[in-house]
C-alpha cells in the first residue's frame, strides 16, 4: 500500500486493524512454542498454562472481529482496503484455530509428561519448529504484504504434510511392535494430527494473504489439496 | 485549549479578544453609515418625487374644475313639425349665440351702452353656444321651452373665479367684469363642475374648451404602431442573438451597436425619421404611423436587451431536458424556452414602451406638433402625443394653459405609473421558481 | 486502454474518441463497448471526461460552443455522428436524465407527454393517455401521483421529480437510458427508490450511468469504467472492478487514496 487514504483516520483505523492481526499471530505463535517445549521439557505447569492462556487468543479474536465490522461499516471499503478487511476476519479465524490447535497439544501433552516417554517423540519437536517457521514467515509476508514469501511459506507445508505421513507410519509400527504403546502413541498421533492441521491452517492463512495481495487465487491451490489427500490414503492403503 | 488553536498564527493570547472585539465595533459602526447613507439616499429621492407630484397635483388639480353659468334660457318655437327635418344645418339656422346673450343681459337689466354688452358677453366662452346647440339637437322638443342650461365661462372667468388673475382695467378682466362675476357668485348663477371636457375635447385656442382626448388617441395610436413593430422584431431578434446566432466577431459587433443604439439621445431617432421615413419614403407628415416608427426604432434596443435578459435568465437545465427528450432547437425555445422568459420580456417591452411614451423629441421633428383640434381616427391621420400637447400647451401665453399643462402632466404620470405597475405586478404574477 | 468486448450482446460502441473543448483535449483515444440491457457505470475524478463522454452518446455535446468530437460512436452498428443522421430521431433513441432533476415547469401530466406528443408516437388522447401511464408505472411514480396529473411537476419531491425526468426518458421508448449522476441532488432514501427503478429498467433498457458515488457504481452496474485524465483507465465487470482493480489509478481512485 504505497500511497495513504485522503482521510487520514481511516489509515489509523486499518493500521490498528493489521496491529492487531499481527499481535494474534504473536501470541498463537507463542502459544504453540510453549506447547511444544511442554512436551519436550515434560513441563505439565506449562502446558496448564498454555491450556488456560488460550482464552486471550479467543478475546483478541473477538476484538479484530469487532474492528472489521466496524471498518466495513463505517468506512465502505473497496478493492486493496475491502481485500485486506475481509481478510482479517479469514485470517483471525485461522488464528484462532491455530491456538484451539496449540490448547490441543498442550492438553495432550500432560498424559504423555506422566507416562514413560516413547522414540517416536523425537519427531514432534522437528515438526513443530518447521511449523513454527512457517507460522513466523507467514506472518512476517502479512506484515510486508509480500504473495511471493506467503506462496513460498504455502509450499513449505508439502514437508510438514511428509512428516507427519512418515511419523503416522512409523507409529503404526510402533503399536504393532507392543500393544502397552497404543496410548502414549495415540497421544503422539493426534499432537503430529494437531501439528498438521495447524500447518494447513498456516497454509489457509498465506492463501488469504495472497489473495488479500494480489486480488485472485493463489496458482496451485487446487492441483495441491488432492495430493496431500492422496498422500495420505495412499498410505494408508499401502499397509 | 486556546493555546494550541493559535498555534501557527502570528497573533498573541491576550491581544486576540481585544483585537476582534475592535474590528467588530468598527465593522458594524461601517454597516450602520452604510445603511444610514442608504436610507437617506431613498428619502431624497422619494421627496424629490412627491414635491415634483405635490407641484403638479397643486398647479394642476383645479383644471379638473370648470366654472359654468346657470342661465335659464327661453327657446323659441319647434318651426319644424316633422323630426326628420332637423339637421345640424337646419338647427344651426337659430342664433344660439343670441339666446344666450339674451339670458345673460336679464340678469343685468341696467347694462345698456354696447360696449359694456360686449364686455359681458364676453364672460360666455364661444364653446357655450355649440353646447346649447348640441342639446337642442339631441332632444328638439325642447324648442318652444324655457330651460335652465349651464352656459360654459370664459377661460378668464374661470380663472378669476378660481383666484388665479386679479381683476386689473388693463388685463384680461377689467373691474367693471369682476363686479358682475361677485354679483353672479353672490346670486349662485356662477358653478364650479367636474370638467369632463378636458378629456372628452381635443386641442383648442380656448383654454376652457381644450382637452387631452385628441393627444391621448394619438399617443395610444403611436404607441400600437411602435409595439405592433417593437415587439415581434425585438423578440424575433432576441431569441436569435441569444439562441441560435454563433459567437463570433459579427455577432459581438451586433451586440455592442445594439447596446449603443439604446443610448443614443432620442432626438437623432427624430432626425432619422425625418429623413427616411418622410423624406425619403414620404410618409404621412405627422401621423401616428410615422410616429410609432420611430419609436420602435428607440424602444427596439431596449426590448432586445431585456428579451436577453429574460431569455438568457431561463436555466439551461430547461433546454437541456428538452433537448434530450428529442425536441429541435427551434421546438426547445418556442415550447420551453420562450413560455419561461414571456414574463420578463413583457416586463422590459412595458418599460420600454412607457419610456417611448413619454418621449416628446422625436415626435416634434416628425411633425406631431401641430396644433390639431380633430381628434385623429387612423394611424395615418395628422396627431399629436400626450408628452407633445404638454409641451405645447407649456408654450401657450393664456394663463389658463398653465394648469391645463399640470393635469396633462398628471395625467400622463398616472398612465406610466400604471404601466410600471402593471410591469411589476406581471412580473411578479410569472415569476417561476425553478 | 481499449476496452471491448467479442460479444454480439455490444449495444453501443465508441472507437478513438478525442473530445476538445475550444483547444483543450477532454478525451484522449476512448474505446468502450456498451453492452444490450446492462447498466454500465462510468466513474473517475470531477473532470475526468467521463460526463463528456457520455453526452458523445447522444450528440448532446453538439449545442456546447467549439467543442469537436474526433472518433466514432455506433449504436447497433451504426455511426450516429453520420451527417445523414438525424439528431432528433437519435435522441429519441437515446434518452437521457440529468444531475438535477430538471421537470418542466408544467404539468406531470404535460411533463410526460411532450416526448410523446413531438415525436408523434400517439395517435390520439387515449394512446397519450396510456403512455403516460405506462411511463410514469414503469418508473414507479404513478401510485404517487395518479391523483394529481395536472399539477405542476415541480411540485414533487426531488427524488420524485428525478424519477418523473427518467419517466419522461421512458415514455419516448428509447433503446438507451443516458444518466448523468442522477441522484447527486437527492437524499438517501430517494437514491434508494432511483436505484431500485435503474435495476427494473435494465429488464428492458440499456443503461449508462454517470455517478461519483462508487457504492452506488458498485450497487446498480454490471459493467464499470474507470476514467483520468481523459483517458478511460479500466473498463470491467463491476466486480472486478471493486475488488480487484488492475490499474494502480483505479485502485487508487476507488479505495479513496487518490493525489
């Protein structure tokens, strides 16, 4: 957005809009890091209060919600600005998903922290730092309003998708091997679930960041939601 | 709070209140001369006004009475049995004249010697015995009867009655005449009437028996003929200066002839018709037709700019909507155009033609000057014009004419008050809000 | 930018058309099809050509003082700045409703069936009489004033009287609806009734709008031009137009970020 708004209270007005978007992104991130460290560090306190912090997350939400529809009725946006308006309801969404997500992990984190630890774990913090990446550049491409990082970001998602298909695998053996590990595994399966899920919401968000940019669809879009399905079917049939 | 609205401009804090409270003193002291200077301006010219009417109303009023005689008068016998014998001619025959004299002398039985007779006829003005005449004639069977009959004065009795001239041995009404005119007032045969005269006569030698119908004919007549041409043509060229006609050096040089040709002094339009329209065309010599002509030369310009005006004064969202719907420029002016500036033209042609009226100039070089006692019945009939009679009668030595003069005067101001008025009040009637 | 349309649904087209006003150049080159009952907006800057453009549609721009039109103007094929054309059956054809609203100041009656009446389009009183209502019933005003035909039409509310000039529009049948911002002068409410009437009339009319309000732009048109400078910058859906312009000046323009 080169140029500013004749009327120089509306530029305020979308600028706190985007600050606020940016201080959600800042705390989902937070939440997700401290869920994952709760997990590796066997921190049960820490995920409690991840647990309970997820409540901010939900008010912030509300208050960007607010915001917008403020915004878009007193101000009739168009084009860039009704773009970027509408996209913040999208991406306040995700976010807020993102953190129902972290609340997720970090509540399946306690029963793991008691129970004895599994190999397998070793890959979730792996898969969190690399979603963590993408949720930071994510972010970073919002701030700088830049499609070309928020599609980089979006293929960055492919790897986190193989991750967790290759974790699924190797967790499936895993039981196999000893019934006494269907739970913690369980537990494992559904935090890399939750860690994949919140790669595709991270991927949702570069898509309306992209859209919130340029005004049309992301290219691959389409051609990539089928592989990823397929991917995992495949996989599933294969055993 | 104030600090920061006077930041950036040059003035102080406390200087501020004090700076505007003086300025605003001083701006409503300027208002108030303004409006003080205004109000006196108006009064001057409302006193100018009234003092010119008062003058006029006080010099002229009286001239709307006339003095008559009450005589009882003996006709002599209908020697004509058969009604359709009698004619002007045949009734002509008796010495009305004589009669008169007669009714008269018996009011006065010790006048005996000629002169003095002569000088008591002379008290009858001349018109008394055509009045008499003209009585018998619409009803013959006053003949042979003894009727009382108001015998017109003299314009010198009238004048001595109404306190105008003194009884003098060398003027006009000698001591021996004011005697017998106190003797008469004293036995109530000397009456004062409204003098319908004035505006039933035409012009005459006899202040008593001249009157303003024939002036006012022609001044109507003239005018027809300056409006008859005036109107159409100042229109016509209006509506297309305004409407149709390209900006360009032709057209801006029009304009400006125009706006100069209703500057030019009256008397060059006198001069013109002179020269063209009796020398050259060899109109009628003052008839009302040459007259009108002439005038609707002066009023055209006029009549041009104020069609302007008007035609200009129509909002171009009107010809815009006409001509969008599909009408042609000549539908457009003569549907909508025209119908909304009607008003205003009607307005500036009133006001044109009242300037005409009054207007006396060109009409003495045409000739509408001369001294004419039958009233005109055509535009090419000989004339003369209201502003002209007053001018003529100003020129005349009898002191009756003086009053004679001011009710002219009044007369005429009350005609162009009522055509102002009737301007005004058509505008107002027409005016159309957009 | 040329901006056209392979469509055989193309009602009007303009080619290169360069306007100038005594020397001074109000359109440069516009190309712009108008498609067959649509309602096409045209919106831009004050003085950015696009009511000058409009009044190229129906020859309106002939009566203005040294004002020369270079290009061509088509309406179903063919050029109506052809000399062998006559103007008057070209503005029957191509009606037009104006920024104020502008009612004669007859009767609404009067108002109605002078189109009508100098175009020759009745018969007799009674075909007169049924234009009139049928005008003023397709341009929602005769449940308002069926009672009081012969009175004045400027006595009627303002955006009463807008919908009695698009009426008046209307009762000549044109193929094309001309509107020069036709609700600047009126209130919202009024606005609302004139934008529901533009969005019944694209049934049968084919409708091309001037306006500054880009919401209204954005509520009653298919198809939006954007025009600077004289120039026509972006000619599109309306859509499109509004929520993703391609144009860095149209963007600007319309997100209120312009100079």
């Amino acid at each position: 957005m080169s140029r500013n708004h004749i009327v120089k209270s509306y530029d305020e007005e979308i600028k706190k809009l985007n600050n606020s978007i940016i201080e959600l992104g800042g705390l989902v991130e937070e939440q997700v890091e401290r869920a994952i460290k709760a997990i590796v560090e066997r921190d049960t306190n820490l995920a409690y209060k991840t647990i309970d912090d997820d409540d901010k997350i939900d008010d912030l939400n509300y208050e960007i919600d607010n915001q917008a529809v403020r915004l878009l009725a007193l101000r009739q946006p168009m084009a860039q600005d009704l773009r970027n308006i509408v996209a913040t309801f999208k991406l306040s969404s995700d976010l807020e998903r993102i953190g129902d997500h972290a609340t997720g992990i970090a509540r399946r984190s306690i029963p793991l922290s008691e129970d004895k630890p599994i190999q397998p774990i070793h890959v979730i913090p792996r898969m969190g730092k690399l979603t963590m990446t993408m949720m930071k550049n994510c972010i970073d491409a919002y701030i700088e309003q830049n499609s070309e990082k928020a599609e980089r970001v979006w293929n960055a998602d492919k790897e986190v998708d193989e991750m967790y298909v290759s974790l699924f695998r190797e967790l499936l053996t895993y039981m196999m091997e000893d019934a006494h590990h269907i739970s913690a595994c369980s537990h494992v399966l559904f935090i890399a679930k939750n860690i994949e899920r919140i790669g595709d919401h991270v991927t949702n968000i570069c898509e309306t960041i992209y859209y919130m940019v340029e005004g049309e669809r992301m290219q691959q879009q389409r051609i990539r939601q089928t592989k990823s399905d397929r991917l995992l079917t495949d996989s599933i049939t294969e055993k | 709070m104030t600090n920061t609205l006077l930041k950036g401009f040059p003035i102080k804090e406390g200087e501020r209140t004090e700076t505007i409270s003086k300025r605003r003193e001083r701006r409503y002291a300027a208002e108030k001369r303004f409006k003080i200077l205004g109000i006196l301006s108006i009064l001057v010219a409302i006193s100018t006004l009234f003092l010119l009417i008062g003058n006029m109303i006080n010099k002229g009023f009286s001239a709307f009475k006339q003095t008559y005689l009450e005589l009882s008068i003996s006709l002599p016998e209908n020697k004509f049995p058969n009604e359709k014998q009698i004619s002007p001619n045949v009734i002509s025959e008796l010495n009305f004249k004589s009669f008169l004299k007669r009714a008269l002398l018996k009011k006065f039985p010790e006048i005996k010697s000629r002169r003095d007779k002569r000088l008591l006829y002379k008290l009858i003005s001349s018109g008394a015995t055509f009045d008499l005449q003209d009585a018998v004639f619409e009803n013959p069977k006053l003949l042979g009867k003894t009727i009382t009959t108001l015998a017109i004065a003299s314009d010198d009795v009238d004048q001595y009655i109404k306190g105008n001239i003194t009884a003098n041995n060398q003027g006009r009404i000698t001591i021996k005449q004011s005697k017998w005119i106190d003797k008469l007032v004293d036995d109530g045969v000397i009456n004062q009437k409204f003098n319908l005269k004035f505006f039933t006569n035409g012009d005459s030698r006899e202040p008593e028996l001249a009157g303003i119908l024939g002036a006012t004919i022609g001044s109507l007549l003239t005018m027809l003929v300056a409006l008859a041409l005036a109107f159409p043509l100042g229109v016509a060229a209006a509506i297309y200066l305004e409407e149709f006609a390209p900006k360009n050096r032709w057209t801006d040089l029009v304009e400006v002839n125009i706006s100069n040709l209703a500057a030019v002094p009256s008397i060059v339009f006198g001069l013109l018709g002179l020269a063209v329209f009796l020398g050259f065309f060899g109109m009628h010599r003052s008839a009302p037709l040459v007259g009108g002509v002439v005038l609707a030369l002066m009023t055209l310009p006029t009549v041009i700019i104020a069609s302007r005006a008007a035609l200009g004064s129509v909002p171009p969202s009107i010809r815009e909507a006409a001509t969008g719907i599909g009408a042609s420029p000549m539908q457009v002016v003569l549907h909508h155009v025209l119908p909304l500036a009607i008003p205003g033209i009607l307005t500036g042609t009133i006001i044109g033609a009242a300037r005409a009226l009054g207007e006396t100039a060109p009409l003495l070089m045409i000739g509408m000057v001369a001294f004419i006692v039958d009233i005109p019945q055509g535009i090419n009939d000989s004339a003369t014009a209201l502003p002209v009679q007053i001018f003529l009668w100003a020129d005349s030595p009898e002191r009756a004419f003086v009053e004679k003069t001011a009710a002219a005067t009044l007369v005429l101001l009350t005609v162009l008050i009522i055509m102002n008025l009737g301007a005004v009040l058509l505008r107002k009637k027409f005016e159309r809000r957009w | 930018m040329v901006a056209t349309k392979n469509d055989n649904q193309i009602k009007m087209s303009a080619r290169k058309v360069c306007v100038s006003y005594s020397g001074k150049q109000a359109l440069f080159n516009v190309d712009l099809d108008i498609l067959h009952q649509s309602v096409t907006a045209l919106i831009g800057p004050s003085g950015c050509g696009k009511s000058t453009f409009l009044r190229c549609l129906n020859r309106m721009n002939d009566y203005i003082e040294g004002c020369i039109f270079h290009g061509s103007v088509r309406i179903d094929g063919k050029d109506i700045y052809d000399p062998k054309l006559d103007v008057v059956e070209l503005r029957a054809r191509i009606g037009m409703v104006f920024q104020k609203p502008n009612p004669f100041p007859k009767s609404i009656y009067d108002n109605i069936a002078y189109g009508p009446q100098i175009h020759g389009l009745a018969k007799d009183k009674s075909e007169l009489e049924e234009i009139v209502h049928t005008s003023l019933e397709k341009a929602g005003l005769l449940k308002e004033v069926k009672d009081r035909l012969q009175e004045p039409g400027t006595g009627l509310s303002g955006g009463q009287q807008q919908r009695l000039c698009i009426a008046r529009a209307i009762a000549v049948s044109p193929e094309v609806i001309l509107m020069d911002e036709p609700c600047s002068a009126l209130d919202p409410i009024a606005t609302a009734h004139v934008e529901e009437l533009i969005d019944e009339l694209r049934d049968n009319f084919t409708i091309v709008i001037v306006t500054h309000n880009m919401q209204q732009a954005a509520r009653v048109s298919q198809n939006t031009a954007f025009f600077h400078l004289g120039n026509l910058v972006e000619y599109g859906a309306t859509e499109t137009i509004f929520t993703s312009p391609q144009d860095e000046r149209t963007q600007g323009y319309i997100t209120g970020r312009f100079g």
